[in-house]
C-alpha cells in the first residue's frame, strides 16, 4: 500500500529526481530535439512545397503536351488535306493531258483517214480515167477499122453537137 499512496519523502525525491533530469534534458537534449524536429518540419514542408511545384509544373507540362498534340493534329489534317489538293490538282492536271493528247491523236487520225480517202480518191480517179481512156481506145480502134463506121461515128457525134 505503500506504493498506492506513496510518502513524502518518496515524493519530494521523485520530484527532485524529475526536476534534475528535466534540467538536463532542457540544457542538453531539448535544444538539439527540438532543433531536429524543426529542420524535420522544414524538410517535410520544403518537399510538400516541391511536390506542389512538381504538381503545377506536370499540370503546365500536361497542358502544354496537350497544346502541342492538338497542334500536331491539325499540321496533320492540314498536310493530309494539302496533300488531297495536290493529288486532285495532279490528276485533273494528268487527265487534262491526257484529253489534250486524245484530242491531238484522234485529229491526227482524222487528217491522216482524209488524207488517205483523198489519195484514194485520186488513185481511183486516175484508174477510172486510165481504163476508160484504154476502154475508149478499144471501142475507136474496133469501130475505126470500117470506114463504114468511122462516117457513122462521125456523124452521130455530129448530131450530138447540134443536139447540146
């Protein structure tokens, strides 16, 4: 029952004992904890500070990212579609070409099927003139053997004359 209630003395020398060790630990630990436990609580305020900067600059980082991307995609969209436009100026250019080209062929074409129908023509022209001259020859040397004929010949062309 001692204990429960303690004595006195017990007190007065726990108190003393108490008071002592507070003095030391004020004069030579209390400094040095109370030192460390303030460079501590400006570390850890120093790294949340740090980590709210490494926060705002990843947010401005993100958001420049984003900003960058978004101007990717419309150099993009506008290389695509000037690509577009060239390949559709390329090939209205080609087919343009090609219709000129056509164009220049089927009239060559046409030139060289007149002039060929007008050599035929020519050709045939000169043939029709040689056998009717070789025809005509025939029938005058027949008919211009008799003199018969030959004054007959004569004068029907005689009359065909005056007839015109």
């Amino acid at each position: 029952m001692g204990l429960v209630i303690p004595d006195y003395g017990l007190l007065f020398w726990m108190v003393l004992t108490f008071l002592i060790v507070m003095f030391i630990l004020k004069k030579f630990a209390w400094k040095p904890i109370l030192t460390s436990l303030s460079e501590r609580e400006n570390s850890i305020e120093e790294a949340l500070e740090s980590a709210k900067e490494a926060r705002e600059e990843m947010g401005k980082l993100q958001a420049d990212n984003e900003k960058i991307l978004a101007e990717a995609r419309n150099e993009r969209t506008e290389m695509l579609k000037e690509a577009k436009e060239v390949k559709q100026s390329i090939i209205n250019e080609a087919k343009g070409q090609a219709s000129k080209e056509a164009e220049k062929i089927i009239e060559s074409a046409r030139q060289a099927i007149q002039n060929e129908k007008t050599a035929a023509i020519n050709e045939m022209k000169k043939n029709i003139a040689s056998l009717s001259v070789q025809i005509a020859e025939k029938i005058l040397k027949k008919q211009l053997d008799d003199p018969a004929k030959q004054k007959d010949l004569m004068d029907q062309y005689l009359k065909d004359i005056k007839l015109n």
